[in-house]
C-alpha cells in the first residue's frame, strides 16, 4: 500500500550523520517496529544521498551533497526516495528538498580583461565587459558590481538591472598616454549571501599614442673629459634623449647641429641611433684643451618635431708612463724557521710622470707570509709569517707596482724566493700497528711484511732508515727472531718457528731519518705463529711393534657392544690439526667389530659364536684433521678366551724380567705414597686457611669443624667490592667479560669462558663458564684467534673453578679421555679426592656414574687452588 508524502528539506554540504528529519514520528510508527518490519530507502537514481537509521528511525545524511552538482542552475532542487515497509508492504514517496548556501563565489568569464582606447577619445565613449557569473540561485547570486577608484571611468549598471549580460564601461576624463600609458582597474562582483561573496577581474586599458610631444634630452649640455692619448673609436658620451610619444612618433635620429664647427665634425662623430659621440681623430691637449659639439634629436612622426643640446669636451693630459720596478738585492734561498722580519729582498721603484702620475705604491698577492717595508721609493721584502717547506718549497712572489695617475699605471715584477729545509719532521709509519701471520715451520730468511715510513722533509731529512729496538723474547734477543733491511723495511725471519714453542710475539720497529738532529718513531709489529699439521698421530695404547702386533683378550661371552679396548692417542698439534679420526682400516672379520669415530673405543657388534675364531687380527689408523691429515697405525691382536683372568699372554713376546717387576711395584709404592701424602696435606691446608678466612669474618674454627654465620647481602656484595682488583695477579691480560683458557701439554683444546666475580666471591676465585665460541669452529681463523691468559713475568691466575660444558656436538671430534693412562687404584685414590673436594665445598651431590668419573649436581667438575 502507498503512504502519504514526506517532506522534508536540508542544506547542502551537511557531512555524514546529520538529522534530516524524523521518519518514525512522521509516520505514527514505533521506530522498533521500522526495523522488525524491515524499513529501507530506495533512490532511482545511482548514488544514495540519504540513509535510514532505523534505531531512533531518523532520516540522516549519508554522503555530502552538492547541490550545484545535482540540479545545476535550478531555482528548486529535490531528491525523491521511497520508504518500503514490510510485512505488510507499505511504500511512502519522501522528497527532500536541499536547499542552497552560499559556498560558491562569484567568477567573471576571464580573469584579465584588455582594452586598448586611442588618447584622443572624447568622453562619454562606452566599452562593454561581461558580467560574472554564480552558480547558487537567490539572493546567493551576484546583486551588485564594484570598480576600483579612478578618475577616467565609471560603471553603468543599467543593462545589468533590466537582465544583460553586459556591463558597460564609460570614459569620464580625457586620456593622455604621456601621464598615464596603462591603465589598470579592478572589477569586483558581489552576491547576497550572509556574509556576502565577491570575484574580481583586471581590467587594463592601454592608452593609443598620437604624436603630441617633441624629443627632450635628460641634459642640455654634457661636460665630458678626455685623455689626449684617446685613441679613434673610443667613446666619448652617450646621448640619452626621449619622445614620450609612441611607435614612430617616439623614434629619435640624432645627427649635428647646425652650429657645430667643420673641424669638430672631423674630430668626433654621432651614431644616429644610439646617441654615441666616438673619437673619430687624434687629439692634442697643446692644440685644444676642450671642444664644444651641438646635437639635435628629431622625431618620426608626420609632423617631425626636433630637440637639442650641447656636448663640451676637456682634454685631459695623459699618464701615459709606467711606473718600474728593480730588483736591488735578493737572498734567496730563505730557512724555513726564519723568524718574522728576515729581509728578503730590496727593491726600487721609477715613474717618469709627474704629479699624481709619479707618486707609485707596492703591493703583493694577499695570503702570503710576506711583507713590504717602504722608505720613499725604496721598499724592502720580509717574511710575515711562519714558513713551512712541506706546504711550499717556492714563492712566486707577484710585485705589483701602481702610479696614482687617472686612470692608474701599473708593472708587475715576480721575485722567485725559495724556502730551505730543515729537519723538523719525524717518519710516520703507514700504520699504527702491523700484525703478520707466518705459518710454522717457516724457511730461514722468510719474508714477514714491509714496514713503510715516510717523512715530508727532503733531502737527507727524508731519508729513513728502519732498525729493530733492543729485546728480548722468552730469554733471547730480537735479533736471533726477526731482522729488518735498513733501507727498505722489509721484514725476514731469522729461525724458523714452531706453534707449539712460541705461539705469537711482538716487536718494536723504529724509523730514523738522516736530519741533524735525526728524528725518529717507532711502531709495533704483532707476529703471530700459525699452526700447521707437522705432527703425525701418537698412539700412547695400545703398542706395537715392527715385529708384533699388541694382545687384547675378550670373553666368549661377549654381548655385542662390549667394550673390547680403546685407542688413546695424541697429536702434537693443537687446533683443528689435534682432531683425531678413529679408523678400522683391516680386520679378518669385518662384520664383528667396529671402531667409535671420535673415541676410538672398540666394540663387538654382535654376540661371539660358539665357533668363532680363537683369535682376530685388526689394524686401527688414528689420522688427524690437519691439511693434508696425518696418520698412525696400531696393529691388534684380540684373543677369545673362556675367562679372562685364565688368559697366559705370549711369554716370548712380553716377557719382562723379575727385575723389571721389581723396579714397577717400587716406583707404584713411591707414587701411591707421595699421592698420599701430597692429598693429606692439602686437606689440612684447605681447612687451616679456610678456619682462617672465617676468623677474619667474625667466625670460629673449633676442631675441625667452622661454623659460618650468615652475612648480609649488602655485606657480600662491599667485600667483594673491596677485594676484586685487589686480588687480580698484577698485569693479568683479561678482556671485559670473556676470558679464554687454553691447557697446555698434547692434550689440549681451546674454550672461551664467561668471567663472573660474583658478590660472594671472598675466597678469592673465579668461575669460568664455557658459554662462549661455538663448539665446531673450524679453520684458520679458530687458530689465528686464540690468546693465551697469561700475567706478566710468568704469573698465573690462582684459585680458579672452572664450570666445564660437557655437551658436545655430534660431530665434534672429541680428545681420548686420560684416565686411561692410570692403574685401577690410582684411579680409584683420585675419585676419593674428588669425592673429599665435593664435601669439603658443600656441592649438592657428587655422584658416580657408570665409568666411575666423579660428576657434581651441576654435571661439572669443581676444582679449587688455594694460595
């Protein structure tokens, strides 16, 4: 069904969201029931203008509307939308009427309006101009027009009223292009809005000339002076005279007048058309001292009309010598340490003008560390300023000498000055520092690097010499490592350098130039000793010889997997040139063993059969990870036997003499005695020193046994303080944060730690955490970088714990485990000492795995030196 109209009406340039009317209330109609019934608002045409907001029911305004754009020129504007309601189907008609503001300003046609009205033109005339035009409608559009103030116009708006598009413009005075050639007006259109708009247009009218004014010289008579040495074609004065008239009534001919003089006409000349009066002979101040020269100006016009004026010319007499320059004395060349005021040359100067013309002045190119001294027409050259023969060996000195005539003369004369050098310079190393990295091994006489000085001097001062300060390295001079050409700076070794000996050392070069006094720097060289592989695998166990191979004994019993020996060797390299590879190169059953790559143990793969051979033979190379990799072999021989303990080995191939047992058994009571001894003492040491360090805190040691009283935080942490660079060794070398440790002896490997002095650390100790360096770092660069943590003059860092990471990659080749070296009950005195150490420092647990190794709660191994 079809509802009544609504209609409702709304400004344009609302924004989005404003209230156009109340539909619900309109309608009678709950604003929930619109939307249970589904209301909405329909438009033929494209654009939806309008929208419903069904929870108040109100008709807002969804898009900006522009109400020129929608109905143009259009005294009325209306939008017409449908409200369909459902349920059941209504359809009411809404027109809403957008009503015009005034946002659009009035605009003429074009901006600039050219008119061109001849001076002659009588008042009266008129002249038509479009009107402006405004797109609101109304009292929005353009009502009225304004022009700028001005004394030759006026508007008439008459045809502007009775519906023109033409507006007329009326002359009021007579025009007169000499007072004014241009015109300029502003046309201004206002509408009736509230606040009215207005639009503007320029409006210039250009004055037509007639010819009304004859030429006029600025001047009527020029006084000009002239050199007599003037040459033909130089100018004298250049005539300016003007026609305010136009076109050809303002074009100007200049020639003579009638009262010029024959002989002037010789001398001089005019340029019809520019007004230039030139020299046209040769002058003579003796012969006249000045010229008159009379000049008329004519017009073009049809009616010419003409102006005149008079040109009156002085002769001036000429500075036609030079002033000269002579060089009287030169010391030359001068020492660049010459104080300020050292007199450098002695000059004169001649003029033969005179007067003004004689009177001459000296004077040299600014920046110069140079002066002049005058005394009359002498003058004198000295230095000024510090000299430098590094920045200017020479000076071109430029003497410039000027006479006071009009206009001035001057010569030039340049004075060649040279500067001498002295030794005041020292050589200046290319580099700071040098480091030089020579792999081992190194020939005698082997090139290390070239040391390079220069010296900005010259001559002898800027030759240096290179030689080696007095040193020494582990004992022995500089000499007996390295040497240096004095000439070149090439540096050689002298003895050849082994890694494992001397791992880097540093040298101090020093660069003498030849001066009187010499000068001289010096700089230092960093060598550092790169490893190489020269040292082949040595198998420590199991031993063979040329003649027999070693003897290893396994139960018939063996499960697969057991353990049968393993290979313990070292390498006397260090670096990724000490990893050792473990091979199974020869066995008479391949299938039954196998080797552990990185360990070296090896083991059965399956269960040994009833049937299975008494005896097998296998040859185990060790070859390391150097470029090209070295190699060792072991050959095995590995007996099966019902018990071990019933196994008699081969008398004629280990035989040792009841001597030789003798002397084992009196070198083990020896070593398990002083081990004893050696741990007994440490004990009672550890707990003298450590009764003491709990007495200075206040504490009490009472038979053995400490009791600790708890301290503060803020106690620790002052005492920790108070004590840290107390307790480094003097000239300890430690990075901030990171400290590498490297072992010594075969066994070696590299590993960066973590320093950490903590606020409890009054036992004087550091802990060394392995936490940094990836485990895998391989190549050069893991060896050129290693540092040793040493302290000057051979100390050492004490009372260390070092919380060592056990995890390794897989593939990182891992060092024989030493505890192979030692009998079972040496092993087991140490595992007792171990277990002791943990106790005595409180750990959480130390247990004992499976090979009996001593581990802590924290899987690390705790040790502590105790001064």
């Amino acid at each position: 069904a079809a509802g009544s109209p609504l209609r409702y009406s709304v400004r344009e340039e609302l924004p989005h969201g404003a209230f156009v009317g109340s539909v619900a209330s309109d309608l009678g109609v709950d604003p929930r029931r619109l939307a249970a019934r589904g209301a909405r608002l329909t438009s033929g045409s494209g654009r939806q203008y309008l929208e419903l907001e069904l929870g108040r029911g109100a008709l807002l305004v969804r898009e900006r509307m522009d109400r020129e754009a929608l109905c143009e020129l259009s005294p009325a504007c209306f939008l017409s939308l449908e409200l369909v309601i459902e349920q059941p189907i209504e359809v009411h008609n809404v027109e809403v009427e957008v009503l015009d503001i005034n946002d659009n300003a009035p605009r003429f046609p074009r901006q600039d309006y050219r008119l061109e009205i001849s001076e002659s033109a009588v008042p009266g005339a008129r002249f038509h101009i479009e009107s402006a035009q405004d797109p609101d409608v109304g009292t929005n559009s353009v009502q009225s027009y304004l022009l700028s103030p001005n004394r030759h116009f006026a508007l008439d708006l008459k045809g502007f009223q009775s519906g023109s598009k033409l507006l007329e413009l009326v002359l009021q005075q007579p025009l007169d292009r000499e007072q004014s050639a241009l015109q300029q007006l502003v046309l201004t259109a206002v509408d009736g809005g509230d606040p009215p708009k207005s639009g503007t247009a320029q409006i210039s009218v250009r004055v037509v000339d007639t010819n009304d004014n004859p030429p006029a010289f600025d001047r009527s008579t020029y006084t000009v002076s002239l050199l007599e040495n003037a040459l033909p074609g130089t100018l004298v004065v250049k005539l300016n005279a003007s026609d305010p008239d136009e076109g050809s009534n303002g074009d100007v001919i200049y020639s003579f007048g009638s009262y010029t003089p024959q002989k002037v006409r010789q001398l001089f000349s005019v340029d019809p058309h520019s007004g230039e009066v030139r020299v046209n002979g040769t002058l003579d101040y003796e012969e006249a001292s000045s010229y008159e020269i009379y000049i008329q100006a004519t017009d073009q016009g049809p009616v010419s009309m003409a102006g005149h004026c008079k040109v009156l010319v002085n002769i001036v007499d000429a500075n036609d010598n030079v002033p000269e320059v002579e060089l009287t004395s030169l010391y030359s060349p001068v020492p660049e340490d010459a104080k300020a005021g050292t007199v450098v040359a002695l000059m004169s100067v001649t003029d033969q003008d005179s007067g003004l013309n004689k009177k001459v002045s000296l004077r040299i190119p600014p920046g110069l560390p140079f002066a002049l001294n005058s005394f009359k027409n002498s003058y004198t050259l000295v230095t000024q300023g510090k000299l430098d023969h590094e920045k200017a060996a020479a000076y071109n000195i430029t003497v410039t000498a000027t006479d006071s005539g009009s206009p001035p003369l001057s010569s030039q004369k340049v004075i060649h000055v040279e500067i001498s050098d002295i030794n005041d310079n020292p050589p200046r190393f290319e580099e700071p520092v040098y480091s030089v990295y020579i792999p081992e091994n190194n020939p005698l006489g082997a090139f290390l690097c070239t040391i390079k000085a220069t010296d900005p001097d010259v001559g002898e001062n800027a030759y240096v010499s290179y030689s080696l300060l007095d040193g020494e390295i582990e004992g022995l001079p500089v000499a007996s490592y390295v040497s240096i050409k004095s000439d070149s700076g090439n540096m050689y070794a002298v003895r050849s350098f082994d890694y494992e000996t001397l791992r880097e050392f540093q040298v101090v070069v020093q660069a003498r130039d030849a001066g009187n006094p010499p000068l001289s720097s010096t700089v230092t060289v960093y060598i550092y000793v790169v490893d190489e592989n020269d040292h082949a695998p040595q198998i420590l166990y199991p031993t063979s010889t040329n003649t027999s191979a070693a003897l290893e004994m396994i139960p018939r019993s063996a499960y697969a997997g057991y353990l049968v020996t393993k290979i313990i060797a070292i390498d006397g390299d260090s670096g990724q040139n000490a990893w050792l590879f473990f091979y199974l190169v020869q066995t008479s059953d391949p299938g039954l063993f196998r080797i552990e790559l990185h360990t070296g143990e090896i083991r059965t793969t399956r269960k040994l059969g009833e049937d299975s051979m008494p005896t097998f033979n296998l040859t185990v190379e060790v070859r390391d990870n150097g470029e090209p990799p070295m190699s060792s072999s072991v050959a095995i021989t590995i007996a099966v036997v019902d018990r071990v303990s019933k196994i008699i080995p081969d008398r004629r191939r280990h035989f040792k003499s009841p001597s030789n047992y003798s002397e084992i058994t009196l070198y083990l009571i020896i070593a398990l005695s002083a081990i004893s001894f050696v741990f007994l003492f440490t004990i009672i040491g550890l707990s003298i020193i450590k009764c003491y360090r709990y007495s200075l805190y206040g504490n009490s040691c009472c038979a053995g046994s400490c009791g600790v009283r708890e301290r503060s935080h803020a106690d620790l942490y002052k005492q920790a303080n108070n004590n840290i660079d107390a307790r480094l060794p003097p000239g300890l070398k430690v990075q901030p944060h990171f400290i590498e440790v490297r072992g010594n002896g075969s066994l070696t490997k590299t590993y960066c730690y973590k320093a950490c002095l903590t606020a409890g650390s009054g036992s004087d100790t550091f802990m060394f955490y392995n936490t940094c360096g990836p485990t895998g770092t391989t190549g050069p660069s893991a060896v050129m970088t290693e540092r040793h943590l040493t302290g000057q003059s051979g100390q050492s860092a004490q009372n260390l714990i070092i919380l060592r990471n056990d995890s390794i990659t897989p593939n990182e080749p891992k060092h024989p485990n030493p505890d192979w070296r030692y009998s079972a009950s040496l092993r087991a005195g140490m595992q007792r000492y171990v277990w002791l150490l943990c106790i005595w420092r409180r750990q959480e647990s130390c247990v004992e795995d499976q090979e009996g190794r001593i581990s802590s709660g924290q899987q690390s191994l705790v040790l502590q030196q105790v001064r």
